[in-house]
C-alpha cells in the first residue's frame, strides 16, 4: 500500500439519498458535501467523500472544515439536499439529484465570491481493496479504478486543470496545504489511497459522477446524465419520490413532529436496497468512520433492524413495503431456522453471533401484518415461521447474545420477543406444534421473575424499592441474577449481574407480557431512572445499562473496541412509549428525540451527555460520532408518533393480549432443558424432560427407586421429551433422572426436590 491508510468519513449524515428508479447508487451528505457514496448495493461503499475547497483573496478553504452551511430539501418525504455554504467573501451552493436511470450522482454548483475558484476532491474506496486503488486525471474527468470496478467524475465543461495523488503524499489537500494553491498536475497515482483534485473551470455547472465494471462504462454513464440534464434529471427523481411520499399516511400535528415523521418514513425507505429488494441496512455510514477502515460499518442488515423498519413503514401504512422486507428475511433464514447476526444485502453473513430476538422479530412482523389483513400472499411463509419457532424452542430461552450483540444469557427485552413469538407463530403451525409453543410460551413466561428479578440487591437499596429485572442473568444453575457476567467492549471485564439494570425490561410491558404497572416492572422503572436516565438540553434519555463501555472515551476520542456508553435517543422513545402504555402523553420523548437530530433532522444512534467538548463537536444532548442515521431509531420515533396517535403500541399482537392480558400465567407444564433446569418439583404440573434429539430417559424416586427407563416422543417442534404427568409426581420427595443418547449417557445424574 502507498499513502497513508485509509478510513471512511464522519458518520455524523445531514441526510441520505437515493433515487426511486432502476439507479443503485445510495449518497450520503455530511458537513454540507458528499459523504460515502454506495454502488451497486447499500452494503458497498464506493467513495469516501466528495468535497470542495474555495480559493480567493482571503486564502482558501476547505467547506467541510469551514462547517458553516444550511441544508433544504423540497420537502421531508424528498431526498434531494441543496446546501448553502457561506464563508469569507463567498457563498458555494450544491444541490443533489441522483439519476433514478442510472447509476450516476449528479451535483450542481454555483460559487459566488470575488476572485474565487472552486475545486472538487474525490477520494474513491472502491472496494474490496480500498488501499489498492489507482486514479487518472485530465481535463476530461477524473477516473479511478478497483480490482473490479470503476467510476468516473465528469463536467459539463473540461476541468481547467487536474492532479491524481496518493493521499498524504501527493494529493490535492496536501498540494493546498503545501503551497496555498493548486501546483501539481499529476497524470496518474497508481495502486495505493488514491484522491483526485479537479480545478473547476465555470463559477456554475454541473457534476457527474457515474459508476461501472470499467472505466469507460462509467462515463458513458456519468456523460449521459449530463447529456439529460440536471434539471430533467433531478424533475423525475422530485415526481418519483412525492408520488411515494403521497401514499404515507401519518399523524398531521404537531406539525414539526409530523415533518420529521415524514423524514423518518424516508430515511427508511432510502435505506432499502434495490439490487436486493427487502434488504434494509443497519445505516448508510460508518461509527467513528473517520477513524478507522471498517469493512462492515453498520451497512449490514440485522434481521432486528430490518423488522424495526418494517414496523416504521408498516406505522406509515405502508403494507408493501413492509412485506418485501419480509419476503427478504424469507429468503435469508439459514436452514436451521435462524438468521446470521448480520449480513450483506446479498444474504452473505459478516458476523457469526446468534441473537435469539433476531430470530423471533420476523415472526412478529409477519403476525402483525396477518393481525391487519396485510399479509398478502408470500409463498414459503410457514415454513419460515415454523422453523424460526423451533429454532427458538430447541435452544431458547437462553441466547448466546442480547440484542446489543453482547453478553450470553437471560435478557427482558429477548424473553419478551421469544415468548411472543411463539404465541404469534401459533397462527402458522398446525397440531402438536401449536399446542408445544403455547404450552412453552406459559411456562418461560411463568419462570420470567425467577430469572430476571433480583429481590433487594445494591441498586434496589439506592432507589428505595424492593427489587428490579436486571439487565442479564444467567441461568439459575449457573448463577442466575447474582452471576459474573462479562461486558466485551469493557474488555471482557467481569461484573455482578445484579449490578446491572438496562430498560430491556420494558419489551414485556410493550408486547402484553406484563402490564405496565406490574409492580416489578414499576420497580426497575424507579431503578432505571435513577441509574440509566440523563436530562440533556434536549430532553431526557438513557444509556443502554449501566457500565456500558461503546461510546467515546472520556476526552472524546473515538470508540476503539472500549470506551464509555453514551445516551441512545431510541431509548427515549422506547421509554415514550411505556409513558403511553401508563396512561401519559408521549410527546416530551418526541420532541426530545426531535431535538436530538442533526442538522438535516437525522436521528443519531448515540448523543453526548457529559460536559461539551468544542474541540470535537460534542455537545450535551447532540449527536456523537456513532452512527447517523439509525433505521431502528427513525423506526422508533415513526412508531410513538403513530401509537400516541393510536393509543397502543404497533407490535403488541392480540394473540399474545388474549392469551395473558399482561398478567402472569400459573403454567401447567414445567419444561425441564439443559439450559434452563430446575431443581425442584413442582407443586401441581406436568414436567417435561427436554433435548433437540432423541433419548432414553433413565429416572428413579426418592434415591433412585422404581427404576424405569422410557424412550422420549416428538411433542411439537421437533423437540424431544419424556412427560411426567403430576400424577406420576405425586408424594414423591424426589425425583432421579439421567439421558442416555445415540452417541451413550450424557455423563451426570439430575436430582429435583421437593420443596419443605
């Protein structure tokens, strides 16, 4: 590699863009020009940015480091940004039409300012190697090319003057920054971080930006667009995007809130990929981008994120936009049953985690459609349904990872979503498969106090109640809530579970598992606020729990693997939308989340609640250098904008309100697992003795008496068990059991009590 290595740019977006046609080129704007720009997929950056500095009297200037500009669109549900930068002695106008025919961006500018010249800089990143790119330059374009593909900058007119560098060495920055001027006109940079400068020869015109496998396929197509026209170009991208923005149907007041519910359902939209319809990335940028090259950033698609934007488009009514999606987790499901943590567009998994809510949130989706007769008619469905519930009962409830892709074990916000979804799956499953999820989902949700709810505990004393859910626990056998428990972005660092408390708990409430004012939920509410909640300038949020370490360091500095949680503004509205469930208006957590936004009304992943940092643009209760925007976070806020319209939350299902109305079951079957085992007999119910393959079950009483063998059945869901009627269990004092497998005995006796 030559030049110094390559980051990405600052994820902090003033707004994403894309056109609604054929095009697959996704744009994003940040600091007033053009940031990442993706092609021929929403998972692939192409481009870290597109920039422009002004040289005049007074020296010259770099417009994104001069930071001083104002962004319109034509209006929320119109994705097409026109900036106004002002500056000493000039003013730089830039507006944004990506061709919705083809693959190209194209960028107006107009520069007023005496004696001032204008020039463009580009800095491709065409991947896979974006270390290993070369770049060509002359007054007819500048040109780059990766091991297998290619863009082209072209203008209107012929660049007066143009230089290719490698960047750090002999890019056109570094000539400004070397000599006050543009001096270097090199031809080539050939195999390294390469950056093109282009002197721009008019005070007006326009820029093409085109893609392609070649070189010279990319500007044919950067030439045709220009060919076509900006303004005729940039017409029927407004038409194609208002007729969209005709078919939202979302609360009118207030009207600010509206507007940005507007913007969200957008932003949504634009993150769907159109090389793989369905496809909805995490978000169109990078955290702390430009501090690192990360090949993955958040333009992956996590099955959860991709729900939650379902849901925000499904609030906006949006039925078909909200089935695609579906049709698309569909076709990504892995055999099994579940879905990759995170994957490409294409279905390619990135990371290799399994979160057991990532697998029960399709089921959610496709329930809450079918519960409003949208669900139209997807080939294929059921089985997707039935084999994402096994999934959940064969290795549920513990998941390897929470939903914040960290620590092993029992989470509230991950029981509640597996708990629900095996009641909603019911509508799919047939016979013995629906009676197993009904009969699993009573008891995982009997046992949820058992194993999530600490009673007293440090954080009970400070907040003067008698107990809390915590964040996480193990199972019993392995600790449960007083359990060691590890936080990988503190470096595996080891702390007491019942020392951690997240607003995770209030999914129960949200999807009809508990009510709000169920006194456990009530307490941990009380802990939460004393330990997570932060009033900023923009109103109130909360951290993900305590002790969390994704965020910057103290002085500012970007995440690198540690660092300290900051405030989430999806947690604002997750606690809005408890606010609503107890009766309360949310509309202090909607306009917090709309305070939070930056500049072109993006909602950022993370905002800063400690002391202002000016130096790094970080201000209390403004975003920080972590993702903007988030899809989950616009989902959120479309979500209480429509359930305070609506009076309850979008994805409580009335199956699961039916079932339980909020209140705790008494289960009449007791499902004995390895990962979940009790030791205890249970007063009253029948036990079932679990595994996802067939045994023998070898079992005695009171020390081992009346030994019998009994060889496990299917019960439902492809999982395998031996029944233990409560008549069976009846007088006994204890009860003796051990498994005998295809491959021999599993190595361990099991002893269950009774209770004295």
């Amino acid at each position: 590699m030559s030049g110094i290595p390559p980051t990405w740019c600052s994820s902090a977006k003033d707004i994403v863009s894309t056109a609604l046609g054929p095009s697959r080129l996704w744009a994003t704007f940040g600091h007033g020009i053009v940031n990442e720009v993706y092609w021929p997929s929403t998972g692939q950056p192409q481009v870290r940015d597109i920039g422009f500095i002004v040289h005049g009297p007074s020296g010259w200037h770099e417009l994104k480091r001069v930071n001083d500009y104002q962004v319109r669109t034509p209006a929320p549900w119109v994705p097409l940004p026109r900036f106004t930068h002002r500056g000493d002695g000039y003013t730089v106008e830039l507006e944004a039409a990506p061709d919705s025919r083809r693959d190209v961006l194209l960028l107006r500018y107009a520069l007023k300012g005496y004696g001032c010249r204008l020039y463009v800089l580009i800095a491709p990143h065409l991947l896979p190697d974006i270390a290993d790119n070369s770049a060509s330059a002359g007054p007819d374009g500048l040109r780059a090319t990766g091991s297998t593909s290619a863009l082209a900058l072209c203008g209107d007119s012929d660049f007066a003057r143009a230089s290719a560098g490698i960047v750090g060495v002999s890019d056109g920055w570094q000539d400004f920054q070397m000599h006050g001027e543009m001096c270097w006109t090199h031809a080539t940079a050939e195999h390294g971080n390469v950056a093109i400068m282009g002197e721009l020869p008019e005070q007006s015109g326009v820029l093409a930006l085109g893609f392609g496998q070649s070189v010279v396929g990319a500007e044919t197509l950067a030439r045709s667009s220009l060919a076509e026209g900006f303004s005729d170009v940039r017409k029927r991208a407004v038409e194609e995007w208002k007729e969209w923005g005709e078919q939202l149907r979302l609360p009118s007041t207030p009207e600010d809130l509206a507007h940005e519910a507007a913007l969200s359902a957008t932003t949504l939209k634009v993150h769907e990929d159109r090389t793989f319809p369905g496809a909805v990335v995490a978000s169109l940028s990078i955290p702390w981008g430009n501090s690192r090259d990360d090949v993955g950033g958040y333009h992956l698609v996590w099955a959860r994120d991709a729900v939650e934007a379902g849901y925000g488009l499904l609030a906006a009514s949006q039925e078909e936009d909200a089935r695609r999606m579906l049709a698309y987790l569909i076709a990504t499901q892995n055999a099994d049953g579940h879905w990759s943590q995170n994957f490409y567009p294409d279905g390619t998994a990135f990371w290799k985690g399994i979160q057991l809510d990532e697998v029960g949130m399709p089921i959610l989706l496709a329930c809450s459609l079918a519960e409003r007769d949208s669900l139209g008619a997807l080939e294929g469905l059921d089985g997707t349904v039935r084999r994402a519930a096994k999934y959940i009962a064969c290795h549920g409830p513990v998941s390897p990872e929470n939903r914040w892709e960290e620590s092993r074990g029992l989470n509230g916000y991950t029981l509640a979503v597996e708990i629900a979804a095996l009641v909603g799956a019911t509508r799919f499953l047939k016979h013995d498969d629906r009676r197993y999820a009904l009969s699993l989902a009573d008891y995982w949700n009997s046992r949820i106090e058992d194993w999530l709810y600490v009673s007293d505990g440090s954080l009970a004393q400070r907040a003067g109640v008698p107990g809390y859910y915590v964040h996480v626990a193990l199972a019993p056998h392995e600790g449960g809530v007083h359990a060691r428990i590890e936080l990988p972005n503190h470096g595996g660092k080891l702390v007491d579970a019942d020392n951690l408390v997240s607003l995770d708990f209030l999914r129960l409430a949200r999807l009809g598992i508990r009510l709000p004012d169920d006194p456990h939920v009530d307490h941990t509410l009380v802990v939460a606020d004393a330990v997570l909640l932060t009033q900023t300038p923009s109103g109130p949020s909360y951290h993900r729990y305590n002790d969390d370490g994704y965020g910057e360091h103290a002085d500012g500095s970007p995440f690198d693997g540690t660092g300290i949680g900051r405030l989430w503004p999806l947690l604002t509205g997750e606690r809005g939308h408890h606010a609503l469930l107890l009766g309360d208006d949310p509309l202090p957590y909607l306009r917090a989340m709309l305070a939070m936004t930056g500049p072109g009304g993006m909602i950022p992943e993370q905002v800063w609640g400690a002391e202002p940092i000016p130096a790094r643009f970080l201000e209390p209760g403004r975003p920080t250098g972590s993702a903007m925007p988030l899809v989950w976070a616009h989902a959120e806020f479309l979500k209480l904008m429509v359930a305070r319209s609506e009076g309850r939350p979008l994805e409580r299902l009335d199956a699961v309100w039916s079932r339980w109305k909020g209140k705790r079951p008494r289960a009449r079957n007791w499902h004995w697992r390895d990962s979940v085992p009790f030791d205890e007999l249970p007063s009253g119910g029948t036990i079932l003795v679990e595994s996802d393959r067939p045994f023998t079950l070898h079992f005695g009483h009171d020390g081992w008496q009346e030994v019998r063998d009994e060889q496990s059945q299917p019960v439902g869901l492809d999982v395998q068990a031996v029944r233990l009627p409560a008549a069976t269990l009846r007088g006994l004092g204890s009860l003796e059991f051990t498994r005998r497998f295809d491959d021999g005995w599993e190595g361990r006796d099991w002893q269950l009590t009774r209770r004295r």
